[in-house]
C-alpha cells in the first residue's frame, strides 16, 4: 500500500479489509465506542495519535464504494469547466435537424460518429452473430488479460448511434479494467421499429453466456449502457434472470443516465428547448420516432419500461447521472426501486453535468468514468 | 469548504462527516454514555480533555438529522413485535365491506373512527372558518406553551377519516413538540368531489397564514400529514408558495407514507389483496370511488400529482414511510425529488411495517412518531 508504515501502523494496514467490513457496516460503532473508552488511559500522544491520525484512518479505510453515493466527493474545483463545457453543448445544438425527416435522422446519426475522431489503442475485432432478423454485430475489444466480459450497449434514443460510436470509452474501459469488451450493434428504430433493439441486445446476452468461457476465459459479465443503452441493460438482464436463469453470471450493471420510464418520469416532462442535449424538440421527436402510436399504458408495460418491473434477484448496480440531465428522476427512482428490491446500488451524481457529460474531455468526465472503471474492478475481485 | 483551515483542523473537518455518522444516530448513546461513565475516574488530565475537547468535537459533529436518513438505525429489536402486528392487520382486513356501496362507505367510516377509543390530554377547542362552500371545522389542540403551529390534515383515501380521527397523535405531538395543532376538516369524496378536499385545506392555511399570530403568538408553520393526508398537505404548501407567496412562514413539512403520484408508482400498481391496509380491492374501490371517470394524464396533471411538479423554493420535509407500504415509491420518488429541487428532506424507513403502521401501539410505532415530533422541535428552534 504505502513504503515503510510504522511498526504501528502495519496492524491497521493489514487489517484494512477487516476495517472495511467493519466500519462500513452499522457495527462500526462498537469498534469506536470502546476506543474512544479506552482512549482515557493513554497518554496525550496517543490521544492524539487516535483523533488525528486512527480516526481519519478509519475513514480512509472505507471502501470507496462502502458509501453507495459519491456525496461525500467534492467536485467543486471541476464546475467552471463543466459550465464552459455546458455553454459550448447549447451553442451545438441550436438549429439541429429533425430527426423525423429521413435527411434530418441520417445528418444526426452522422454528426454522433463525428465525435469520434479520436482512436482507440487496442483493435477492435468484429463478429457476428445469428439474431432473429440476420446477423447482428459484435465490436469487441480484448486487453491481453481479462478477468470478466462487459456487453457494452450504446446509447442515442434507440434510433441513432452504433457499437463503433462507443469506442474511446470502450478501449480504455477494455485496459484499465482488464475486461474484454463487447459491444453490440442493435437494429435501430425506426426502420427496424422497437423492440426489436431489445431482442438483439436479448441474443448477444445469451450468445455471451454460452460463449465467454470459450472466447474469453471468464464467464463473468458486465453489463453496460448509457442512455436508451441503460435501457436496454435492464431490459437484458432482467431476460438473463427470467429466461435464461443465469443472473448469478451477471456480477454488475453499469447504468449511464439511463431512461427507465418510457411514458417519462416529472423532469423529464419538464425539459425545455435549451435542456442540454436532450431539448424538448429532441426527446420529442425521439418518441415520436421511435414510439409513435404507443399511449401511456403501453409506455408503461413493465416489459419495456424497467422502472415498472419486478426488480428482485438482479445484481449490483452503478448509477450515474448529471444533476442538468433531464433523465435524473429515471436515476433515481430506478435506483431507489433497485434497492428496494434487494439489490446493492451505488448512485453518482454529477454536480450541473449534462446528459452524456462523460463523452466530453472534462475533468468531471474523467471523474465519473474513472468512478465506473473502479467499481467494475473492485466487483472484478469478488 | 472553508478558507484555509489549519492543517489539524482539516483533518478533524474532514472527518466531520464521519463522525457525525457516527454521533447522529440512536445508537450516539452507546457511545457517550460509557465515556462519561469513565470519565469520573479519570484523571484533572483526562477530565479536562474530554470536557474541552472531546465533546465539543461530538457536540460539533451531532445533529439529530445531520444524517439525512435513519439508515444508520437499528430496529432489529423491534421487528418481532411488527410481523405479530402485521399478522393481526392481516386477519383484520379480512371481508371488509366494498367502500363503493354506501353501507360499505359508512361502515368503512365508522370502523376508523372506532380506532380511537383512548382519550386525549388535552380539550380540543373546534373552530369554524368559512370555505368555498360553507364553513370548515378546525380541530385545535393549545398546549401552554406554543412555539409553532402545525396544520395537521388527515388521511383516509380523501374519503373516509376526519380531523377527530387524528386526536390521540395530534395530542401528543401539540404536548410533545410544544405546538398548536390544528386539524382541518375538509370535505370527503365522493359527497364532495375531489378536489373539494383541497380547496378546504387551502382555505385552512389561508386562514392560518392571517390569524396565527393572533390565535397562537407565532407565525411559524408546519404541514403534517398522512397517507391522503401527506398528498394534501404537499398541495397545500405548493399554493401556500404560489398563490400565498407566503412560503418562508412554512418551517416544514411532516409527510407521513404519502402518496404522491395519483396515476400509482410502480409499487402501488403491485399491491395485492395481502397488502396489509391499502390491499389491491381497496385501493382500486378508493379511486373508483374518488377519481372516477380520470384518465391517467388527468391524474398526473401537476396540479393534482405533486410528484409532477415544480418542488422547488419549498421548505424541509421529513418523510417517513414502512417498507411494506406499497406507497414506498411515492415516497422514495418525491423524496429524490423534493431533495433535487433544493429542499433539505429526511428519509425515515422502517423495515416491514405496513401503511398507517405508526397508528398502532408498537415500539416502533413509537420510534417513528418520536422521530417526527424531534423533526418538528429541532426545526422549531431555527
């Protein structure tokens, strides 16, 4: 951990898992209350060797995800370039297309790979498989270890966007967790009209499962996704729990800004014209295209909005979400529901950052990206 | 933070947090009392630390509600006596008569008013104020001593219950917390159509906004409700800032397993016909009963669904709910919400206990009321 502790302090190095079961636990209390008892009979040395130095250890020895939230975490001195960031994302999306003219849909799904002009360090491998309606891609990428499988699933209202569109963040999520990424490259609405994304997702979830082992080493899975790939995520492994009964395989879901409401959870009700990213004029446009004709009872079949589901005897979850993101009541009432159920949860919220924030080259970017490779890592270990 | 504090003192800034984990919980006590038990053993030294440093640092560090949710809690010790409760609400339900048949309807009235066998301390004085549509009851508990004034409105599906139905809880809180009570009488569904029962209770904090001063010699004011009760009093404060401009007379909001989305959460459209008090038949007779005729955008038009609406520039709520409520959503949504908007918001969970849990004579029960009555005294005092 750190060269040379003192004699002393090795104990309590060493014991750091311990500590960490312990102090994250409600019992963590009757840890301290016999120390601070006991702190009585010693010298004042030690007295404040315990306040300023074994309490603060204390704290420090808390896993990082022991919290299940990151408002402990101070990201104040990364807000002026969020903001400058945020400015720069208005100025962008004025006079943007409409995705409801066929010109207008292809110049939005262009300007989305545009992005990309950054290359990823390790080379993808492209695969396909059967799927209901012809092969379906599979854009993977393989550090030289790997100790777990992501099926990564992209984002971008289910009509725009591809497994290509996810590559910067797919290669470095490849290296710095040691996990072979996979991402899958659904049919779009709405020349391919919804759910028809979601059978993909479906088919390279089960393809995953009965293949990891061989192709690559490990059959623990990941699954990953911002956005309408939040989406999908649930809506995939609420299959693997319920139809290929192998949820025990999933160690984690990573879930980015996720929208879990189809009929739109109140803040999303209340995006305007100059919401970042996802303006009024956009998220509309987006429903119309992909869910024209649905009334709210469809909207709000459990089968395809996962807020409604049975969300029992999943797995752990990380949830992501920028405050400025008009999807952040689908964050957090999914969150609350996921615990609710049983399942461990970690919320990170991002003080003033847009919908898809972490896409951008910001230090709060960084910051949440990083936080997802972390915890990917450390449900690695266990 | 703060600007530049000594290095030391940073450290013990930044444990602030921890510690006040630590000190803010029920289970503070096992800590404190056993340190102050030693401490007359102690040396001047010892004395002289823990007096001056000591606690301080905890008193520093301590606030009831600093933690912002009573996770930290134990109530282990108080389940068994919950499930026997549970089992009892259970065997009550039983062939209760259809709410939707007038008999029903009467009966149902009746059976919640039969509840109330004990007595109250305190007289309450009745007051009538003149409504929309003739006058409306107030139901007042005078303490001797009156630091604030809750406006208390009752729950019962906005159809059954009525102010007296509140008289043992409103008792104890005006005796407990040093407050006038005040319960207001508005008029049920289906008699009087929704939303006659929201008119009244905004009749009543009008009322109160003009006349507390002079009735009860303060103008501080809190919004108390239950179940329906929690749905209107979230109402109320909504047009006590809208239309009264009058929000910062409003010191918070004590709103007890509420619901909040007319059109059901998730967990609501899950209940069954075990759910303990709010079981499937009674819940979908209650808005036949109360909200026949709506359809779901109806429902959750802000202006009835507070869940859907602007929250912010609002005042604290406590919200309490149990997590066999099949209203946990409502709560657990509005709290993320309330919070989001910028409220300052306390959540208080109890494990397995049922809607109206805290109207029975359990110790949790006693803990949960408890709990609220210390809300609203540690907001009197700011």
């Amino acid at each position: 951990m750190r060269s040379a502790p003192a004699p002393r302090l090795l104990i309590l190095f060493d014991s750091r898992r311990y500590l960490t079961g312990l102090t994250c636990s409600a019992n963590r209390y009757t840890i301290i209350s016999p120390l601070l008892t006991k702190m009585l009979d010693c010298s004042m040395t030690n007295k404040l060797f315990i306040t300023c130095i074994l309490i603060p250890l204390l704290i420090f020895t808390n896993s990082a995800f022991a919290q299940k939230t990151n408002s402990n975490d101070d990201y104040s001195a990364y807000l002026d370039e969020v903001r400058t960031a945020n400015q720069f994302l208005v100025h962008m999306q004025q006079n943007t297309p409409s995705v409801l003219t066929k010109e207008g849909l292809m110049a939005t799904r262009k300007r989305m790979m545009a992005n990309n002009s950054a290359k990823p360090q390790l080379q993808p491998a492209v695969k396909y498989i059967l799927g209901l309606a012809g092969n379906i891609g599979l854009r993977i990428f393989k550090p030289d270890t790997i100790r777990a499988v992501v099926l990564e699933i992209h984002g971008g209202g289910w009509s725009i966007g591809s497994a290509e569109s996810d590559d910067i963040l797919n290669d470095l999520m490849a290296r710095t967790c040691k996990v072979a990424v996979v991402s899958v490259d659904y049919r779009l609405a709405p020349e391919n009209p919804f759910p028809a994304c979601i059978n993909d997702c479906k088919t390279a979830a089960k393809w995953l499962l009965n293949n990891a082992m061989k192709e690559f080493g490990t059959d623990k899975l990941f699954i990953s996704g911002a956005s309408a790939g939040a989406h999908l995520s649930a809506e995939t492994a609420i299959y693997i729990r319920d139809s290929l009964h192998a949820i025990n395989k999933v160690k984690g879901l990573n879930l980015v800004y996720g929208c879990f409401d189809l009929s739109n959870t109140p803040s999303m009700r209340m995006t305007t014209d100059s919401t970042i990213i996802l303006s009024k004029k956009y998220v509309d446009e987006t429903y119309e295209l992909v869910f024209h004709g649905w009334n709210k009872d469809q909207l709000q079949n459990p089968q395809y909005s996962p807020l409604y589901a049975n969300l029992h005897n999943l797995a752990p979850a990380l949830f992501t979400i920028g405050t400025a993101d008009p999807l952040i009541d689908d964050t957090y009432f999914m969150e609350a529901r996921w615990k609710l159920a049983g399942n461990n949860t970690y919320l990170a919220v991002y003080p003033e950052c847009s919908h898809a924030f972490n896409l951008f080259p910001t230090k709060m970017a960084a910051a949440a990206n990083q936080k997802m490779f972390q915890w990917i890592i450390e449900l690695c270990g266990k």
